[in-house]
C-alpha cells in the first residue's frame, strides 16, 4: 500500500496545487485537493548551480 507519491520534474520555489485520486480493489476514490497552493523546495541534500 502506497500513503505518498513521488513527483520529478517540478521547478523550485514555485507554488502548485495538487490533486489526487486513491484506487483500491473497490475503484478509483473521488479526487482530494489541496486547500491551497504547496511550495515546492529542493529536495534535502540537493545542490542548486546558478
């Protein structure tokens, strides 16, 4: 069982709203959204070159 996703390519310091759908041996779930905008951050470790 899957509680978290994993999203590549997404630019930094941007700000996006997601939407996501669980799916189980009883169907596909009624999408959840988030209430307001997520900042996406680098990822712990990550290097960034300007």
């Amino acid at each position: 069982m899957y509680l978290s996703s994993f999203v590549i390519g997404l630019k930094t310091e941007v700000k996006f709203k997601f939407r996501d759908m669980a799916e189980n041996m009883y169907g596909i779930g009624q999408p959840l959204e988030t209430d307001s905008p997520v900042l996406v951050k680098n990822r712990f470790g990550e290097k960034t070159l300007f």
